[in-house]
C-alpha cells in the first residue's frame, strides 16, 4: 500500500511527568503545615504520571462494573465484579493513606498530606476515589459510636486493601460507603421511609429501599432508617459475624453520565442487620459528620479535575502549531490557558487550606473548625459548580482532538459535574452555607478573620469584601439571593488566599477579573496587561 501521509503537527502523549510537580499544590502543602508529606506525594505523582497509570484509569473506564445478582445455582449473592486495574488504582491509594489513615497519624498536617495525595492520585482515575473518600469520611461519624469504632477505625486506616465480602472482623483493611438518599426524598432524608426495628441482641432489622449507594461492594455502610425514636444512623456489614450475608440485595447499577469505574447502586434492607450510631432520633446530625468529610474530598476532586484538564490543555497547545506558530504562542490561546491556569490555582488553593482547617479543627482549633464550617459549604458550591465549564473550554483547547475518547478530555468532562451533585447539590450546598451563617455566627466571623488577612494588600479585593459585608446586612429575599451571596463568599476567599500566598501574576488576574470584574461571560476573556506567560509556566508538566 502506498504511503498516503505521514502524521505531523501532533503532540505527542503527556506521560513521564510528576503531577505533583505543581506550583500550587506544593505552595499550599508547605504553608498548611504538611511539606514533610513531599517525598511520598512525589513518589506518587511520578506514578500518576506515567503511561501505566494512564491504562489502568483507562481500562476501568472502558470495561465498568458488572452486578451479578446470583450464582449459576440461583443463589442470590449479590456481588459486584470490577475490572482487574480498579483494584490497582484502589490497592494504590489505600497504601498511599488516602483514606481513613489520617485518623491514626498523631504528625501535624496528616490531614492536609491525604488531601495533596488525593488531588494527585484521582488525576489518573476520579470513579475509585469514591469509596476512598467514604472510607476517609465515615471515621468521625462511627466515633458517635465508641465500641463500633473502637475495632472498625484501625481497619478502615489500614493501609491494605483487602478485597472480598468477607466478616470485617476477619479482614487487614476495610472500605466503607454511605447509604442516605432515598427515590421519594433525594436530599430531603427526613423523608426516609426505611425502617429499623429493634432486635433482642441489641442490633436492629432494617427494611427499606436506597436509591443511591455507591461502591456497593465496601465492607460496612453507615445508613439512615426511622426507629422508634425517630430518624437515626446504623452500621451495617455486607458480611455477618457468622460468615452469612447480611440481607442487602442489589437491584440494578445505575447507568450515569459519566463515574463509569465506580458501582452505583439501588439496594434493598430486607430485614438486615445494623447497630445504632450515636442518639436514636439524632441521625442526621450523625451522618452529617460524613457528608461534611466527603465534601472536603468534592472541591479537592474539583480542583484536581481543574488541574488535570489545565495541564492536558497546556500540553497540546505547545506542541499544536496553527497559522505559523504554536498554539501556546497565539494571543487568544494564551488568554485562554491563563483564565483556565488562574481557576485551577484558585480552586487548589482553596481546596488545599480547607484542608489544612480539617487538621487544626480535629486537634481542637475551635476557630478553624468554625470557618471550615462555612467555609466548607461555600467552596464545595463554587468549586464544583466550575468544574464543568473549565472541562469544556480546556477540551475545546484541543479542538477535534479533545472530542474523541483517546483524549481523555471527554472522561473529565463527563466527570466533572458528579461533585457537584454528589453529596448536595448547588442549592444544597448554598442553603447549607445560609444555614451556617445564622445558625452559627462565629462562623461569619471567622470567615471575615480569614478574608480580613488580606485587607489593605488588594484595592480590587478590598472593594470586593466590603460589598460582601454590605450585602449580609440585607436580610430581604437572602434565601432568593443565595447562590449570588455565596459566589461571592467564595470569590473573596479564593481572592484572600491568592493575594497572601498565590503567584503575583495569578493573584493580579484573579482580582482584575473576579472581583473587579475585567472579565468577560467565558474563559479566555482576561484583561490585557495580564502576564499569561508567568501563569501559564506554573501549568506545565514537569518531567520526573
């Protein structure tokens, strides 16, 4: 066959780097107190890096789980069959501590080290870090519950990743999931109608119907059923202290937008067998425990989407050639990565110091643990709600090339409105910030504490903050305006901890776009004068 072309002006695959040989990222580890965490999240990022890893997140996406309900003989065993390198990409971030481990470190900044390996690892393959974080968050739930937690915390921490629905007790490590929502109620689980009736041994029997549990095949479950004394939170094993299965039955998988790695699933309680966790009646604010931690987890996986589209963006264009010269060098181009570099530096930043809040509060900082509280709520909304437009204009950096799946671009993108959702959506989410701010108002002043350590250094931020203040004075219609209070929340933090620590081109471009709204309706609109080429340098990948 005679040679019809031969393929140039493509850029070449983005393997061998370290994707924690980022600027932001390893800024903000420093200042969070963590830095002694680099050698392990380099060693890390080197392997996320890599074409290895690029096969595993690949193949897990391309060959999902598959929901076997019963055996050959008709017995009913409802197991969860996943492709061989989900257990890689699990078995790698069990023993790297990305979930519960720290809760057992005693080192200043384990929880900020977790969250910097998190951001990196779910660079490869977002759909496993699911259970991951479950496993991480269930920990200060189950603590209402001092003699379930006292035999399940140094098993969810372990760092070995023992796979098989077997008795906990029997296990080196466990996974934990979380069942909440059910189809009559979604967020609203006051409506719960599952039940729990109390047993003589002192469990209970659960009988009900969850709409939603993820990663269905995890060890133990925190869920929520009304007993006697109203809603409340239990433990319940996929595996009984007798060896039998706990009657959990799985009705289907959930076919999703995107998240195709990881088991999504509609169960049935059919009389099965959980132990109460914490106050009979108190359940909500039992599990709120978790879903507070797998929200840290939602804007740190935002931020890590952001990153990962950037660099894979940054990438192309610099070895794509158009109209005589490289992408990276054509103007608008450069707006483009530079408004995409300063949305992902500002979402790491963030992500990164809510993190470093989740340490100093669990050592019993009741300051930080007061802005974490609103803070938490404000930037799981912001972050996650721009994720998705970020997958969009970095996917279209590559043009046509970006639009088949070979990219990867199209698995971000598909990705990236699941934080969002997950664990309370934007209304949720804002109304959950409202619900801080008048329920707890220490937490505004901790929040304005934060803010106010920036005051003076940024006309445009400082401009910025006092119509925050202004606007939080007006109680009219607040519920109505929410979303536009919160953004703004969001905006003056990122805008704070850019100005104190951030690159001072980034932190320039954030301002004169953000706050002091030299900034179009799209990415790529910043104002001229930015320095792109300071910006974009901190986004490419660096070789290991």
């Amino acid at each position: 066959m005679p040679q019809t072309h031969e393929v140039t002006n493509q850029a070449p695959p983005l393997h061998g780097h370290d994707v924690a040989a980022d600027p932001a990222l390893l800024e903000a580890l420093r200042r969070e107190g963590a830095g002694w965490a680099e050698p392990e999240l380099h060693e890390l990022g080197t392997l996320a890096g890599t074409e290895q890893a690029a096969e595993w997140g690949r193949l897990a996406n391309e060959h999902p789980p598959v929901l076997r309900t019963h055996d050959r003989y008709g017995h009913r065993i409802d197991e969860v069959e996943f492709h061989p390198y989900w257990h890689e990409l699990m078995r790698t971030a069990v023993a790297h501590g990305l979930h519960a481990a720290p809760w057992q470190e005693e080192q200043p900044g384990a929880h900020t080290a977790r969250a910097a390996k998190f951001f990196v690892w779910s660079q490869v393959e977002a759909g496993h870090t699911c259970p991951v974080s479950m496993t991480y968050a269930a920990v200060p739930a189950l603590r209402a519950a001092p003699e379930l937690a006292e035999w399940l915390e140094p098993l969810l921490a372990s760092r070995e990743y023992d796979f098989g629905l077997r008795d906990p007790r029997t296990k080196r490590g466990l996974i934990a999931g979380m069942s909440m929502t059910e189809k009559q109620g979604g967020s609203d689980v006051r409506t719960n109608t599952t039940t729990a009736v109390p047993a003589p041994d002192g469990s209970h029997r659960l009988t009900g119907h969850k709409w939603f549990t993820s990663a269905p095949m995890s060890d133990v479950f925190l869920t929520l059923a009304q007993a006697p004394g109203g809603l409340s939170c239990f433990m319940l094993p996929r595996v009984l202290p007798d060896g039998s299965r706990n009657r959990i039955h799985l009705q289907r998988l959930k076919d999703k937008l995107g998240n195709h790695s990881n088991a999504s699933s509609e169960i049935e309680y059919d009389g099965a067998v959980g132990w109460l966790v914490g106050e009979e009646g108190r359940g909500v604010p039992t599990i709120i425990e978790m879903v507070n931690m797998t929200r840290l987890d939602c804007t740190v996986g935002a931020a890590a989407g952001m990153r990962a589209a950037l660099v894979q963006a940054v990438h192309h264009a610099t070895h794509r050639r158009a109209f005589g010269k490289a992408l990276v060098d054509q103007p608008l181009m450069r707006n483009v990565l530079a408004d995409l570099a300063v949305e992902s530096e500002a979402a790491t930043a963030v992500a990164i110091r809510l993190a470093g809040a989740t340490d100093r509060a669990a050592a019993g900082d009741e300051g930080e643990a007061l802005l974490r509280r609103l803070a938490l709520a404000v930037s799981k909304y912001w972050v996650c709600k721009r994720g998705p437009a970020h997958a969009a204009e970095a996917m279209e950096c590559l043009g046509g090339n970006g639009y088949v799946e070979e990219s990867g671009m199209p698995r971000l993108y598909r990705e990236a409105p699941l934080v969002s959702i997950w664990e309370g959506s934007g209304n949720v989410a804002a109304l959950d910030a409202l619900r801080a701010m008048t329920r707890s108002p220490g937490s505004v002043e901790a929040f304005f504490a934060e803010v106010g350590l920036a005051a003076g250094a940024d006309r445009r931020l400082d401009a910025a903050v006092t119509a925050l203040q202004k606007e939080l004075t007006d109680p009219a219609d607040i519920e109505y305006r929410t979303r536009r209070v919160v953004e703004s929340m969001a905006l003056v933090l990122q805008g704070s901890l850019l100005v104190r620590h951030g690159a001072p081109a980034v932190a320039d471009a954030f301002c004169a776009s953000r706050l002091g709204g030299d900034h179009g309706g799209a990415f790529g609109t910043l104002p001229p004068g930015t320095d792109t080429a300071a910006v974009i340098d901190r986004a490419r990948a660096v070789p290991a």
